[in-house]
C-alpha cells in the first residue's frame, strides 16, 4: 500500500468524550479503554481478527448506564473506518466469516456498499455479561453501520453460552472486516462497483 489507511475521529458530546484511531493495514494491537471490561475485550476481539491497529478511548456517563458509551463508540469507529477506507479503490468490497467457540456459532457478512443497513438475529442467552448489556450489541453495531455506510448481516445460529456467542459476533465481524478491505491484486485502483462509486 502506498497509501496509509489510517484515520482519528474525535466526538464530544454531553454524554460521551470518545477518540478513535484506526489503521486498516495493521497487524491487530490495540489500545482500548471505555470503561466497560466486556466491551474492551469484544473490540480487541475486531482489532485482532481483523488486523486493524484499533486505539480507542472513551469516557461516558457509567452512572447512567453503558448505552451512550458503545453505541458513540460504535458510531465513531464506524466514521474512522468510513474515512480511513476513503473512495474504496482496490478493496475486495465484500467479507464474510463463520466463527465457532465451544457450542456457538456465528456467521457475519459485510458489504461496504455505501448504504448503511443492519440485519442482526442474536437470541443472548442472557441479559449481562460482566457489566455489559447484550442488548448494546445491536446499538454499538447499529452506529457503525450508520456512519461505515455498510451493510451488515449479523447471525448467530447456534450458542448456550452469552458470553461464546457475542465473542463469536465480534471475532467474525473482524474477520468479515479483514477480508472486505483486503486490497485485491487483481483490481488494484478499480472501484468494485458497476456503478463506478460506493
């Protein structure tokens, strides 16, 4: 890559202070802190996967509860990686993976196709896990799509355990991420798209 695919994105709000930075051409390591164990270790599980160098920092209203917290970060990662990826030249465009942990199994498509959509079917076995909400799972990936300008398909078809089903969710979002803005040799400066722009 001659061009680096990085990007910062700052949001500040009354809720939430949050800074992202991505590089998409890394090689997993990650700096994470939002306050939220559970969360922290879910976003490493993407930076990892999806050999992205992930540097997330983020203070929210705790007091409150977790939902302003994911849901801003996922919607400043979403912008980070909507800028770092830039007019999407080269990119294979389209990821998808299946990830087992013990009896779960999940199966994450990715489209950057310019339109922001999420499909999501994830019956948790429970409501927490540690100090994260699971209902959070769908805001956090709800904000990325909104501001990647993805479409994502999220399921996880089989899994008991909450905590095996989320990580299973966010170790094949990275690795649906990794193969999605893999730069293809073969169309290296084309944009994957009739259309001629995502």
């Amino acid at each position: 890559m001659s061009n680096a695919r990085t990007a910062e994105v700052s949001r500040n709000t009354a809720e939430t202070q949050i800074t992202v930075k991505v590089n998409l051409d890394g090689t997993g390591v990650s700096h994470l802190s939002t306050g939220i164990g559970f969360f922290d270790h879910m976003l490493d599980q993407i930076a990892r996967h999806g050999l992205i160098d992930l540097d997330i920092q983020a203070k929210g209203d705790l007091h409150i509860d977790g939902h302003h917290t994911v849901e801003d970060v996922g919607i400043t990662l979403g912008q980070a990686v909507a800028k770092a990826v830039g007019d999407k030249k080269g990119i294979r465009r389209y990821g998808h993976a299946y990830v087992p942990l013990d009896e779960a199994l999940s199966r994450v498509v990715v489209d950057f196709s310019g339109r922001p959509g999420l499909d999501m079917h994830v019956p948790f076995k429970s409501g927490m896990i540690g100090a994260f909400d699971t209902q959070l799972t769908y805001e956090f990936f709800q904000g990325f799509v909104n501001h990647a300008f993805v479409t994502l398909h999220i399921d996880n078809l089989k899994g008991e355990n909450a905590h095996h089903q989320a990580e299973t969710v966010f170790k094949a979002f990275g690795r649906a991420l990794r193969a999605a803005l893999e730069i293809d040799p073969r169309s290296v400066g084309v944009i994957p798209s009739t259309k001629g722009s995502l």
